[in-house]
C-alpha cells in the first residue's frame, strides 16, 4: 500500500518547483496536486514568506527564507529515511 505525502513533503515539493519562478499550473502538475488541494499550501507558504508573487504577473517564486526552509525539510527527509533503513535492518 503507497503511503500518502506528508504535507511537509508536499511544501517540499512545492518550493522545488517555484525555486526558478512557476505558475499554478505548472506546480499543480509538477507536484501531482489539483487546482483546489494547491491553494491552501500556496497561500501557507505566501503568508510565513516562503514564497512570493512576482510583481504584475502571477508567477510563484520561492523567497530565500523559502530554499532556506526547502533545505531543512531535505535534511529532515534524509534523516527520518536513515533511521528507516537502520530500522529495516533489524
């Protein structure tokens, strides 16, 4: 059975595909979301500045505070799959 995407993931996901500036659409078919579940996550990360709206466009662009915030979730990611692996072993 697949397991579902931790919405930590999903932001994850998110500001990679914004990193370089994207529209909606391109996110919601980048991360594999729909145009109703992308808004909240959209509208999270725009509020605490992970993310940005360029100016006379409607194009999302990840904030530094945003790759900063993509890193730490990496290395969070990277960790749990180590203790998963260390556990598997057992």
């Amino acid at each position: 059975m697949k397991q579902k995407r931790s919405h930590e993931m999903i932001m994850q996901n998110i500001l990679e595909v914004c990193a370089h500036g994207s529209g909606k659409t391109k996110i919601v078919y980048q991360c594999n979301l729909n145009f109703t579940t992308v808004n909240p996550y959209l509208l999270q990360l725009l509020d605490n500045g992970l993310l940005e709206v360029k100016p006379g466009e409607s194009t999302f662009q990840t904030t530094k505070k945003g790759l900063e915030f993509m890193e730490v979730l990496k290395q969070h990611h990277d960790e749990i799959s180590k203790i998963i692996l260390l556990l598997g072993d057992n």
